[in-house]
C-alpha cells in the first residue's frame, strides 16, 4: 500500500523523518511517495501550495500523511491547510486527546483520566475568509453553515461515538444567539441523534463547555462543533492533555484522508531538532489504524507510551530535572523500546 507523504515547513521535515524513523524501524508495509507541498511550494509560484504533479499523486493515493505548513502572508492569500481540507471535502476534523502516563497535567496529577473525541466541522463556517469592508471602519464577515454540510459530519461523529462504545456525545454550538447557523448545525444533531438511541445525546452551549471542560473534562466524551468553534475548543482539549506536542489530528473526507499534527510549523524552534514528534507520531498510528494495519499501530503506541512513562522526553514537556532528549533521540529512544 502506497501513500503520499508532504514533510511541510519549519519543524515539518524535522518530526516528519523522525516519524518515519520509526515507522521504517516497525516495519510497517507502506511505501511512500514524498510529494511537493508546503510554503516552500508556494513561493515557486504555486498559488494553492501544491504541484499539480502532488495533487494528482495524492488524488489517486487517497492518502495524505502531512507535516505542518506555514500560512503565506498577504491579503487574499488562502492558508495552504485550509484550501487542501477544501480541495478533497475532507468535511471532518478528528482530535483524539488522551491521559498519556509521564506527561504530567494538572488532571493526571489529581488521577483525572482523560479520553475525549473532538469532531470539528472542517469545510463551512468563517474559514471561507468571505470578508469585505462595507464603510471604511466596519467589516463584514460572511458565516455559512448548510444542512447538508452539518450532517455529514454530524453523521460521521455519531459512527464515530458508537465505534468507540461512547456512552455520550455532546453538540457545542451557540444556537442561543445565532439562532439560524447554529440553529442549523443544533438541529441536524438531534435529527440525526432519534438514528442512534444508544447514545446519550446532548448539547451544550460553547462558552458553558469551555468552562466545564477546564473543570470537569472526563465527563464529556465524544463532542462535535462548527469549524471555529471546534478549532478553539479543540486547542483547549489539547492544553488538558499536556499542550499541542500531544495533540493529533485526522481531516476526514469520503475520497480523501489527511493526518497531520494539530500544532503548526513552531518557526522559532525550527532547524534546531528539538520539537515533539508525538502529535505527528499519534497521527500517524491513527492514520495506521484507519487503514487496517492495527498491528503496527499497536507496536508503535506502545513503544511511545512506554517511552513517555520511562520519563523520556523532548524538552517543551516532562520533568525539568532530568535532560531532555532532542527530537533524533527521543524517535531512538521509541524504537528502543520495540
Ligand atoms: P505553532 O503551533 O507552530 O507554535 C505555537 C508554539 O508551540 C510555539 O512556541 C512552538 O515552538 C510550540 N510548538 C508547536 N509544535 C511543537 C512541537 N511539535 N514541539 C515543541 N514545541 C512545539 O503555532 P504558530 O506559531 O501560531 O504558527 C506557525 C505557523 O504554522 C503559521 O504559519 C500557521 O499558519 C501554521 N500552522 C499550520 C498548521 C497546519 O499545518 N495544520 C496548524 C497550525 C498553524
């Protein structure tokens, strides 16, 4: 099985060789087509950051396994990320975030376990960037939520909730105030939900959720909310687990898949080996996973967990008292523990 690879920008290349270090030490049965994608891309004049030779190789691989990519600056210039989750409709934004043991939290600490599922719509929402000035001191911006854009993803976190054995799944939204989007998005949940009477379904509106989140976060299981809406929250759900290092992420689509970290291209700590491969190594184990290569999967998720338990860690986590790794060497440290 074949699929694409894009290393992307700033620490992109960094974590990306280290994941596939361990990938290749696992002996996982991929290979790779390493295609041409990112703000590098972009700068040789390719306005959508791709080659059209990388759209067509991801197009017929169906898989894109990608490292984070720098947002060119300028007015009109779309966000590489957002135009690739718009180019194959990959209309859901999957972020598992977990108690990982030897990262310590303020929850792990209090033995608060962890395990919640956020499903952010990824397509509609603000992210068209549909803004224009209407006087020279007010600005518009055009918010578009569908019916059929809501319930794709709805549907897609609810199969999600039942695949897990989520007892709940909860709706985010402010319906209360924009009665109409929101309202959309709240009542395509609960018509969707009468489909699935095993789950206990519920809502809740966004700034109650924030504040119950940083409370009480293992009460909630599986939660889905409108594209910004869930790009807050799920940054948030990041912090909860130890910050972005830990924090990975699947664009789901029905032709195309995308795996990347939830972090970006960390340009002040770039070229130096030190980031955190785990949100992309996370990534990658799910992305094994969704492709039926458990075994693999497992080993790998393991050997992470046992490192991260023996106290090894890059130096933005984990115990100041003991050195910290360097990105090379925590991917070695990993594949020791195979
Ligand atoms: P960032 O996530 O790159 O960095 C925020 C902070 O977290 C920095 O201090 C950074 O050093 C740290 N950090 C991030 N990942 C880390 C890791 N793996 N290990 C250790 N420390 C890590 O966010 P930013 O600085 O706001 O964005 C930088 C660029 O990345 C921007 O151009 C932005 O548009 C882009 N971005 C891309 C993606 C993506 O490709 N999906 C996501 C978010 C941001």
């Amino acid at each position: 099985m074949k699929i694409a690879i894009a290393k992307g920008d700033g620490i992109g290349p960094e974590i990306m060789d280290a994941v596939l270090e361990i990938f290749n030490a696992a002996k996982v049965p991929l290979d790779y087509q390493v295609v041409e994608m990112g703000k590098w891309v972009f700068d040789k004049g390719y306005t959508n950051g791709m080659t059209a030779e990388a759209k067509d190789t991801i197009e017929a691989l169906g898989i894109l396994f990608k490292g984070p990519m720098e947002t060119p600056k300028g007015k009109g210039v779309k966000s590489i990320n957002v135009t690739a989750r718009k180019t194959w409709n990959t209309y859901a934004n999957k972020r598992a975030f977990q108690t990982l043991h030897g990262v310590d939290t303020v929850f792990s600490k209090a033995g608060i376990p962890i395990d919640l599922t956020v499903i952010r719509e990824n397509i509609e929402d603000t992210y068209g960037g549909i803004e224009h000035m209407l006087t020279h001191d007010v600005a518009i911006s055009r918010r578009i939520i569908s019916k059929p854009g809501s319930e794709q993803v709805i549907r897609y976190a609810f199969e999600l909730a039942k695949q897990k054995g989520a007892k709940r799944i909860s709706c985010g939204h402010k319906a209360n105030i924009m009665k109409l989007t929101d309202g959309i998005f709240l009542n395509s949940f609960y018509a969707i939900a009468k489909e699935y009477p095993e789950l206990n379904a519920d809502d809740i509106i966004v700034d109650d959720l924030c504040m119950k989140l940083v409370t009480r976060p293992d009460i909630f299981d599986v939660l889905v909310l409108t594209n910004l809406q869930g790009d807050i929250i799920s940054d948030l759900c990041a912090g909860l687990v130890g910050g972005l290092g830990f924090a990975p992420s699947a664009n789901i689509g029905d032709n195309i898949c995308i795996f990347e970290a939830v972090h970006g291209t960390a340009p002040d700590i770039a070229g130096k080996n030190i980031a955190n491969p785990t949100a992309l190594l996370l990534s990658g184990i799910a992305m094994l996973n969704h492709l039926g290569l458990t075994g693999s999967a497992a080993t790998i998720e393991n050997a992470l967990l046992y490192t991260l338990e023996s106290g090894k860690h890059t130096g933005d986590f984990g115990d100041r008292s003991t050195p910290s790794l360097n990105t090379t060497a925590f991917a070695e440290a990993i594949i020791s523990n195979f």
